[in-house]
C-alpha cells in the first residue's frame, strides 16, 4: 500500500508552490511548501552554512514592484516562509519555537513553522551548536533520532541489575537479593549486606519523603 503526500493547505497562496516543481533551485524548493527534509547545503564551511540556512528560513514579505515592504504570512497557525497552514499541539516533539523576523534575533512573530521548515529550524539549530562547540573545543554528536521499541518482551530477560535499578526498585518495597551459594566467603557476604543496607536506606527515605512517622519503642508499648 502506498502513501501519497498531500500538499499543504495554502490559505489565501494559490500560486504558491508546493514543491512538486523539479526546475525549482535549491534555494527556491526549500523554500516552498512540501514533505519533510534535510536541507543540502551548497557550501563546506560551518560558517557559510549558517548564513545559507538563516537565508532558507527568513519571513516570506509582501512585495510591490519587487521592493519587500512586509511580512505576507504572520499570521496565527500559519508558516512564515512558505504559508502552509499548521496548528501544533502542545505536546509534539517537533513543535519549533516562535520564528524570529531575524531567525537568529529579532521580535517575535505571530506566525509559527509547518513540518518541513520545523526540520530545516532543528537543522540550523544543531548547525549553530556544533559551531559553538568547535569555537571552543568542544566535541558535538549531533542529534539522531531513533525509533523506539514499543514491544517490552522483544528486549528478552533481565540478566543483571545497576546500582541505580536496584535503589529506585528497592525504594518501591521491592527486595533485592543476590543469587546465594552454598559457599559464601567473606567479601561475598560483605557485598551482599551492602547491597541489602543501601536497598534498606532507599526504602526509608521514600517512607520518610511520603510523611511516615518513626514511632519510638514507648510509643508503641502504650499503643498497645
């Protein structure tokens, strides 16, 4: 079964394009509205990209007799490069901030960013992170996003528990015990004790968190 990309709603934009032209210049088709994408820089240094992906992102302006006097699509809920339409939900992972009428400074804008320019937006912010990072000798990993394993039973048992699994399970109610043997020597039975107290203290640290009360020894000789 194959999925079409349907173009996005250009309100008010008919003569607008919506990417599907393949004489339109790099520039031109970044621009434009269309499905989701890496922008592909035309040159090499770090520096040069910022200023081509800055100029990719710039509010879309009105013109008249080829002079810009102002911005054509500041509206709510719509982009201000390319026009399409997009309300964004709160929780979406890839709502961008508000658009700049600069980029990287400037007002605010009333507009926002549709899904295409989002990814360029992240792009040029991952772009100016990494220069940050190599003007002062930082390393940088950009940002991969991987798909999550949504089936708990693909990942197969636990052979093994950390430090921190076994204080925040232990902190839960949960005890916690290593495998015995038949011949435990010192250092063993030393490890094992470690790990019970530090379990132990976890637990009366939530129960302390949670309000619990310590009741002393003749507290609890006149309760009962």
């Amino acid at each position: 079964m194959s999925i079409q990309f349907q173009p996005p709603s250009l309100i008010g934009a008919q003569s607008a394009h919506t990417g599907s032209n393949p004489f339109l210049d790099r520039f031109s088709a970044a621009r434009a509205a269309g499905a989701i994408m890496l922008y592909d820089f035309k040159s090499v240094k770090p520096k040069k990209r910022l200023k081509e992906i800055i100029k990719v992102l710039m509010p879309e302006k009105k013109r008249f007799l080829k002079f810009p006097y102002k911005f054509k699509y500041n509206l709510k809920d719509r982009c201000v490069v390319c026009g399409s339409q997009k309300i964004w939900e709160a929780g979406d992972s890839m709502r961008p901030p508000l658009p700049l009428h600069k980029v990287r400074k400037g007002y605010p804008m009333r507009g926002t960013y549709c899904e295409k320019h989002s990814q360029i937006h992240r792009q040029y912010e991952m772009l100016e992170q990494q220069i940050l990072a190599d003007e002062h000798g930082l390393s940088f990993s950009a940002y991969i996003p991987s798909v999550k394993n949504l089936n708990p039973l693909s990942s197969g048992p636990l052979l093994g528990l950390k430090q921190i699994d076994i204080q925040s399970l232990s902190s839960l109610g949960w005890s916690i015990h290593p495998p015995s043997s038949n011949s435990e020597s010192k250092e063993e039975e030393l490890f094992r004790l470690i790990i019970e107290n530090n379990g132990i203290n976890e637990r009366i640290k939530t129960l302390l968190t949670e309000g619990a009360k310590v009741v002393s020894g003749s507290e609890q000789e006149e309760v009962e």
